[in-house]
C-alpha cells in the first residue's frame, strides 16, 4: 500500500509543500507534478479562462484535467492574477510555493511589455507575496536571454516586497511530460522555444527566512484541501495509471505540428551542463526567429 504521508519529489518540488500555479496553459505541468507525488492533493491549479474557453484554446488540457481531479487536485477557473488574493477560494488559503511559469508567453511585440504589462506583472507578484506562508517561494520560470532579459525579474519582485533567493537554468527534460503554450489568441496550443530559460526563486524579504529542508528519508503528513477523498491504491497500480497516462498525453501533443521540432531544439539547451558555454550565435538566432513571443499574456 502507498504509505501515508510519505513524501515525494521531483526536482525542486515536494509533495508535502501545498504548490499553487498561477495561469497555467493546458497543465501539463501540474499534471506532471501530480503524477510525481502519486497525488495532486496539494496542488491548485488555476485558469485565466472559464472551462470551456480552456478546451477551445488548450485541447491537449483534457487529459490533464481528468488526472489532476482523479489524483485530487484543486482546479479553479477564470481566476484573474491581479485579484487572486481577493478570489473567495484563495483568499482564505497560504501556499509553500507559488509558481508562474513563462508569464511572458504570447504572441505580440515584445516592446509592448516594457510599460503597463509590466507594471501589472510587478503588482502581481505583490499580491502572491500576501499569499505565502512564513519561508515560502515565488517561482517564475522565464527566458533569460535578450531582450527577455530586459524584463528584469529581480527588480519587479523587490518592488513586490521579494528577493532572490537563487537562478538556476531549467530543463524541460526534467519535468516528463510538459509542454508550455504560447498565450494570445494565435496558435495558442502550440509550444514555443524556451531557448536559454531559468528558474528565478524568491522569497518574502524578512529580517530571517526560515525555509524548511527536505530530505527522501522524510515522512510527513501530505498537504490536502477539503475536498478530496482517494481510494487507497497498491503502488504497482498506481504506477500503472501514471505510465498510462503519460503515454496518452505524450501522444495528443505529438499531434500539435510543430511540437516535436521544439522539443528537440529545447533538448539542445537541455544537453548543456554549463548553461553560459551556449554557442551566442544560436541563441540570436533563435531570439530573432521567435520575437513575437514576447508577450502581453500571463496564462502560460
């Protein structure tokens, strides 16, 4: 039997922190952590859009959904960023991670960003920041070459009260079964190149932070929400369910045109153990080709 409170991991993420994601794309991502931690009990994963707008834009999001509430996940709709801290569900919970991943994805001139997207992104982060519980993180998962870097996270976030607490270069290869999404209204279920991305992790800036350690002998009592009820399974079962919903995700990806093409262009960054060896030449070129990327979006 799946030992109770037993905790899991994959990568930087515990089953035991309760995870909130904010504007997630088709969750594929949140999917992937809950087929991790064998639960999805202590994640909320949240749209910008109602249901049935999700589906239209995002259709490779119907499996995830059905594993994410399977495992117990806490899925919410048309949840506005800037008013998160105010939702009736949201509101009245604190999270150990909050997690925005690629908030920058979408489809216009990356100049338009430079004002008022940005100046709404920064209020954004003031607003998770009410939202964390004492030594939880706020994780933005964005590019980190030119002019993507002009975005200047770090000082966004000390304007929100946050510092950093450490960059580290993120490889989709890590998360089985991810796939990110481009945002605004064209190709919006196709991927993008992450091209040289990181993880930027930060903290609220108080005199101490305390920031709970893991390790994999650890037992603790699994974070959960009110609403969930799972039968006990055997773990050979489970994994069973896992591996067979991965493969049926895997292939309604395969199915978007230009996904596989991406995949193995983001593996090439994935290859590099010293991210600042990438050749420059590759990453102007792949700036360039995909500009338009460069968003006035926040749901990916």
């Amino acid at each position: 039997m799946l030992t109770e409170g037993r905790v899991r991991r994959i990568n930087c993420y515990w089953s035991s922190q309760k995870i909130l994601l904010v504007g997630e794309g088709d969750f594929s991502f949140s999917a992937c952590l809950a087929r991790a931690f064998r639960t999805a009990t202590n994640i909320v994963a949240t749209s910008y859009f109602d249901e049935d707008t999700l589906v239209y834009k995002h259709w490779t999001c119907v499996p995830h959904l059905e594993q994410l509430e399977r495992l117990g996940g806490l899925l919410l709709y048309e949840v506005d960023v800037y008013e998160m801290h105010i939702h009736p569900v949201l509101k009245k919970m604190k999270f150990d991670v909050i997690i925005f991943n690629f908030p920058h994805a979408g489809h216009f001139d990356y100049l338009c960003e430079r004002d008022t997207e940005l100046i709404e992104f920064g209020e954004s982060l003031l607003y998770a920041s009410k939202m964390l519980n004492e030594g939880g993180e706020v994780h933005i998962r964005h590019r980190d070459d030119e002019p993507y870097s002009t975005w200047n996270v770090v000082l966004l976030a000390a304007e929100a009260g946050l510092k950093l607490k450490e960059k580290v270069p993120f490889k989709k290869t890590q998360f089985p079964g991810y796939h990110n999404k481009r945002g605004g209204d064209i190709d919006t279920n196709k991927t993008f190149p992450i091209g040289f991305s990181c993880t930027s992790k930060f903290v609220l800036d108080l005199p101490k932070v305390i920031n709970e350690s893991h390790d994999d002998s650890k037992k603790g009592e699994i974070c959960d929400h009110d609403n969930c009820d799972l039968p006990k399974k055997d773990e050979e079962s489970v994994d069973q369910e896992i591996n067979h919903d991965l493969d049926v995700v895997q292939k309604e990806h395969t199915k978007n045109d230009d996904d596989d093409d991406l995949l193995k262009k983001d593996a090439t960054f994935d290859n590099h153990d010293d991210v600042s060896k990438i050749d420059e030449g590759d990453q102007k070129s792949d700036l360039w080709r995909d500009q338009r990327s460069w968003a006035c979006c926040w749901i990916i």
